[in-house]
C-alpha cells in the first residue's frame, strides 16, 4: 500500500477545516550536525513527492544544498492529526517553477527580486526602497522568475501519520520504503 492516498485522504480532510492553512507544514534542514526548522507551503503533490517553493540562497537553502535530506511535519489541531514525512530534496525543472512564478501576484513576484531571503538588512524602509525599485524596473512587462527562487520536491522515503486516541493511546502508523516497495509497521504513542 502507497501512504500517498493515505496522505492526500487526510490532506482533504484538513482541506474542509482549512482552506489555506492546511497546506502549511514544518520543513527541517540540518548541516554540521545542527537542525533548523521553519514553515512553507506545499504547493503541489505530485506521485514521487511534494513540492514547495523558497529561495535558494536562503539558510535553509544552503543546508538543502550541503544535505538534501529533508523532514517535513503537518499538525492539523481540528482533526488531531499529524503526518511526518522523511525523504529527499531535488530542485524542480525550470519549467515547474517557471509555471508557479507565473501564476503568482505581482506583488509577489516583485517581493521575491526584492527580498534576498534570510541575509541581513539595515531596516524595513531598505526592503520597501528595493520593492519600489524593482517595481519600476518590471514597469509594464512580465517580469521574470529569478534563478534563485526554485520549487523543491521532496522524494518520501518515510511516513508516519498519528492520530490522537483516548487515554493518550494514539495511534501511529509507520510507512518505510524497501526495494521500491511500501512496508507499514505500528509503533507505540
Ligand atoms: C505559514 C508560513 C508559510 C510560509 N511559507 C513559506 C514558503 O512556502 N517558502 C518560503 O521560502 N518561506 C515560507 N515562509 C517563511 C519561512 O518560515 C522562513 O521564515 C523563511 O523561508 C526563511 O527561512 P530560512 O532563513 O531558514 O531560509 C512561511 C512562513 C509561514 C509562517
């Protein structure tokens, strides 16, 4: 058994209590031995793994590229389910971040040229100043995806889907993959 349709049964589930907020998922990195987490959105699923966008340049950018080992964690509190999920980070086809570029606002697309994410800046009116700047430089034309801002997919090798049970017996449900082949196995809460 696949725990993709496990994943996209309870990813629907969570859909109805959060139209936006369900796609959003913890994302951890590590490079020289220390972890970072923070959150994204999952923007697409795909049949060999789940895809966010970022930038690459970003710290979790440079750890994705010293170690492309990933860790990604949702946490639906209304259905009292959590799915972890281990597998491995290869950046997407021009293509595929071409298209997503393209489909966002404006806006957001101009605050991606804008922002080096995660380097330092003297104070909120520089990030406006280069916003304005930018916006004037793509006056009237398509504006173009920058190099650095790429979709992400992430190859599962591991799941585990939780859910709360009375009496603080919850159930979990491990799924590993071997010679190409889904196992699942219980563990205890
Ligand atoms: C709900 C939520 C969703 C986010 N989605 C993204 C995202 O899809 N891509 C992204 O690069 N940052 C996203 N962020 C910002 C990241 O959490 C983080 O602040 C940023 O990417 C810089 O992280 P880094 O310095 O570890 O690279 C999101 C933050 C929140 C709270």
């Amino acid at each position: 058994m696949n725990p993709l349709s496990k994943f996209k049964a309870w990813f629907r589930l969570a859909k109805k209590e959060y139209p936006f907020d369900h796609t959003a998922f913890n994302l951890s990195t590590s490079i020289n031995n220390k972890p970072y987490s923070r959150m994204v959105l999952l923007k697409k699923i795909l049949p060999d793994g789940f895809i966010f966008f970022t930038n690459l340049n970003s710290n979790k950018g440079k750890q994705f590229k010293s170690n492309s080992n990933l860790s990604m964690c949702f946490y639906w509190d209304n259905l009292k389910k959590q799915i972890r999920i281990v597998g491995k980070g290869k950046i997407c086809l021009e293509k595929e971040s071409d298209e997503y570029f393209s489909s966002r606002l404006r806006g957001s697309q101009i605050g991606a040229w804008a922002s080096k994410q995660s380097s330092l800046i003297k104070n909120r009116a520089f990030l406006i100043k280069k916003y304005k700047d930018y916006e004037k430089k793509f006056k009237n034309i398509p504006i173009p995806r920058p190099a650095y801002w790429v979709g992400i997919k992430i190859t599962p090798i591991a799941y585990e889907f939780w859910e709360e049970g009375e009496f603080r017996l919850h159930k979990r449900e491990y799924f590993y993959l071997k010679k190409n082949e889904w196992f699942r196995k219980i563990l205890s809460p």
